[in-house]
C-alpha cells in the first residue's frame, strides 16, 4: 500500500470533505471533473477527488461509510459500494500511486440530501474515534502486514453483491472495513483489530449461509 500523502487525517475531516454543502478542496487529479452544486448532488468520483487521489486508506473509508449509513438500503448500492472498494483495494494491495475507477462507477452519484444525511448520522461515532484513536502497534498497519488487512476487506467485500437482501448484513460488514480503512489511515493498531474482529464474524456468517445451502 502507498504512503498516504494526502486527504484527511480524521473521520471528521473526511466527513467534512464528503458533504455536499462544503466547497471542494480544488483539483486534487489530473482528471477534470465538472463542478457540481450542492443540490445536485455528488459523484463517487468527485467524493474520491475531495479525499485525494493518493490517500487509499480515506478512500476505501468513502463507500464503507457510506454502507455503514441508512443509505445501504437503497437498491444496489451494497453491490456498487462493494466493487468501489474492491477496485481501491486491489490498486493500494497493487502499490499503485495513484487511484483508479472505471466509469460506471464513478459516475454514479447520491444525491446532497442523501449524502448529507448519511454524513449527519455518521458525524457523532467519527467524533468519538477521532477522541479515542492514537499511533499505537504501528507495525500491524504498515508493511507488509497492510497487504493482509487489503485481502480481508477484498474477501468481505467480494460477499455484498451476493447478499444484497441483506442490507443489515452489509452495514455491520461495511463497518468493519471502515475500522480497517482508518486504522491504515491513521495507524492505529487496536482499531486494526476492532476491524479484524468484525470482518471475521462477518466471513463466519457467509461460510455458515453457504453451509447451510449446500
């Protein structure tokens, strides 16, 4: 995984970031995207654009919170946030420098009421970890053990589209990508494990569905 050279540094910048009534911090890719108002609402490209193109661990955080919201009841978006985060993963587990989307992906968008009111609910847990949250077992999140972090949130991730009735299921997942994703982001071990902890509970309850169907 890349160093992380720029993007927020809390659960509150990023969130700052992603709301819809905030100005954008200005290009932060070669990629021109077309400004958007508030009312309409923003891109997942233009989500990634505010969080830096080269901060990984904030982007994986984008579509995880997002999936952590209200918001992962609408209609496909556990499978849209799931490829989002495969996509990002795979390139930071690659080494890239530099992140990368196709266009089906980045060009879907939320809505600003939808955004806002994911970035509302989600503002009073991202104040208490930013609180709580320090440089602690560094080690577990640089490399070459970031790599395992990478694959655990991949193999998560990959499940979503199969279970897309399961909206509850992919909150609770998605929640766990996000410890894993700020943890890399901020270095902080016992969060990486918070992460671990609920991504393996998550892993256990697809192998219990796929072996009560076989």
């Amino acid at each position: 995984m890349t160093p992380e050279t720029s993007g927020p540094r809390s659960l509150t910048s990023l969130l700052d970031a992603l709301d819809p009534a905030s100005p954008p911090p200005g290009p932060a890719s070669g990629a021109e995207t077309a400004p958007l108002e508030p009312q309409d609402g923003l891109t997942i490209q233009a989500m990634l654009d505010r969080v830096g193109p080269r901060s990984f661990g904030a982007a994986l955080l984008v579509p995880s919170l997002i999936l952590v919201s209200p918001l992962s009841i609408i209609p496909l978006m556990p499978t849209i946030g799931g490829l989002v985060i495969l996509t990002i993963a795979a390139q930071a587990f690659l080494g890239r420098g530099h992140l990368w989307l196709p266009r089906f992906l980045a060009t879907r968008k939320l809505k600003s009421t939808q955004l806002r009111r994911a970035v509302d609910y989600l503002r009073r847990p991202a104040a208490w970890l930013d609180r709580n949250s320090r440089d602690r077992l560094r080690f577990l999140s640089g490399p070459p053990l970031d790599r395992l972090a990478l694959l655990a949130v991949m193999s998560v991730a990959a499940t979503w589209p199969f279970l897309e009735l399961l909206p509850m299921f992919t909150s609770v997942s998605a929640g766990g990508v996000a410890l894993v994703a700020f943890a890399l982001m901020v270095r902080d071990g016992y969060v990486l494990i918070a992460g671990y902890a609920v991504l393996s509970a998550s892993l256990a309850v697809v192998i219990g569905l796929i072996s009560g169907l076989v």
